[in-house]
C-alpha cells in the first residue's frame, strides 16, 4: 500500500498542475521520479509521456465541455509537432543541447516577464493565423520539445496567447488536445527502449487522472488574468530550471530517445 502512495501523490500533483495550466504535467513529473523514486532520467522522460497522454484525455474534457477547445487548430498544430518531436529526439541525439537550453530559457523568461507585467486581454475564438503557419508552428514546438526535453505546452500556450491573440483558456485547451497524438509518438518510441517504467505505474496514472480533471475544473473557476499570471511564474520556474539546471537532452548517439511534451 505505501508503494502505490507516494506515486499515486506524485501523479496527483503533476495531474492537476498539468490540468490547471494546459500542460501535460512532466515539467513537475519529471524531476519527481529522478529524485523522490530514485528513476533514471530516460525511464522517468517515458514514465512522463505515457503520464501525460492520460492526463491530457482527463483534463482536456472540461474545455470541450466549456467550449474552450479550438479542435481544427489542435490538428493543424498537431500535424506539425508529430514530425517535429521525432526530428527533435534525432537532433538530441547527436547535438549538445546546453546553448540551446540557454537560449530558450532566456525566451521563456522574457515572455513569462512580459505575461506578468501586462496580461493579454485576447478576445478568443480561431487563431488568426492561417493553417501552413500553424503547422509550421507545430513543427516549431515539437522540435524544441524533442530536442531540449521541455513542456511542448511552456512554448506552445504563450505563442498562442500573444501571438494569435486566442484567450489563456482556450491555449491550455488546444495544447492538452495537441499533447495526445504527439505524447503516443513518443511512448512508442520509448517502449521500444523498455523506458516505461511499470512498477507503480498505476498509481500515478490514477493520481493523474484525478488530478488533471480537478486541475481543468479549477482552471474555469479561475478568470483569465489570474490564470495568465499564475501560467506565467510556471514558466519562471521552468526558465530558472533550463538555464541553470543539468541538461536533460544529451544522450549518446547510438540511442534516440524522443522528448517528450509535457
């Protein structure tokens, strides 16, 4: 029993993190294995893949429900990020990611710190983007999340947000839909490896699953300011982590292990 508790706590956390923000969860997941259940760092990347693609199914059904699901630019943006995270995984195979983990952590501070000073007042509906560049912007995320190890959704809401001028909830929705697809490419990539650890599996996708859903209807409870800001210090923290934090992307060249989008 005690195990599956700490686990079970774990997903938990992680769920309604990932359910709260639009995110699949592993930014916390991640470090949670490595250093409370004491997993290697490419087991606890898998473990957070198939993680995320459970909480991103839970979470993902109250925006639907609240109609802050964009579902046609979900897929443009997915069509993108599939291809994109397996040309990631390659790229990190064979490529230092430490410059690179500098420099997106420095874009991540500057736009956490320009979310901060002045939340977007978005008037949702479709991005205004048109679809060749919201593929392309698939393509964009995807590759960095494969390359550097980070959350696809830490680059994917902001861009959203302040870019296509979308609400903050409707951008956490569309991210959670985009996980899925692009999370199922990474687990079967990882699986092939034997990185999805299975001990006390269960407990922490069930922690998740409660956690994410408790996550989502929290997250339209809270008003769009409010959840701007608090996605915000996220992505403070998740800078902080990049900048100053060991690498997570270098792996030999003999293995591939995808990244993961979280």
């Amino acid at each position: 029993m005690r195990r599956h508790a700490l686990p079970f706590l774990l997903g938990a956390v992680s769920g309604a993190l990932g359910g709260l923000m639009g995110i699949g969860g592993g930014t916390v997941l991640v470090p949670l294995l490595v250093y409370a259940l004491h997993m290697a760092q490419h087991e606890a990347q898998g473990t957070s893949l198939a993680f995320a693609i459970v909480t991103a199914l839970v979470a993902v059904v109250p925006y639907f429900g609240h109609e802050r699901l964009d579902v046609v630019l979900a897929l443009w943006l997915a069509a993108g990020a599939v291809p994109g995270v397996i040309l990631g995984s390659r790229l990190a195979a064979r490529t230092s990611a430490a410059r690179l983990r500098i420099v997106f952590g420095a874009l991540i501070l500057v736009t956490a710190i320009r979310l901060l000073a002045a939340p977007p007042m978005a008037q949702g509906g479709a991005g205004v983007w048109p679809p060749a560049l919201n593929v392309l912007l698939g393509v964009l995320v995807g590759t960095v999340a494969g390359f550097v190890g980070i959350g696809g959704g830490t680059i994917l809401v902001p861009i959203l947000v302040l870019g296509q001028n979308i609400d903050q909830h409707t951008a956490q929705g569309i991210s959670l839909l985009m996980i899925i697809p692009v999370g199922v490419v990474g687990v079967v990539s990882y699986a092939q490896r034997g990185r999805i650890v299975v001990p006390g599996f269960p407990a922490l996708l069930a922690g998740g699953a409660i956690g994410a859903l408790m996550g989502a209807l929290l997250a339209h409870r809270t008003k769009a300011p409010t959840l701007t800001r608090l996605f915000a210090i996220l992505l403070l923290a998740t800078a902080a982590q990049m900048i100053f934090g060991r690498p997570r992307g270098n792996v030999p060249r003999s293995a591939e292990p995808p990244g993961g989008i979280s």
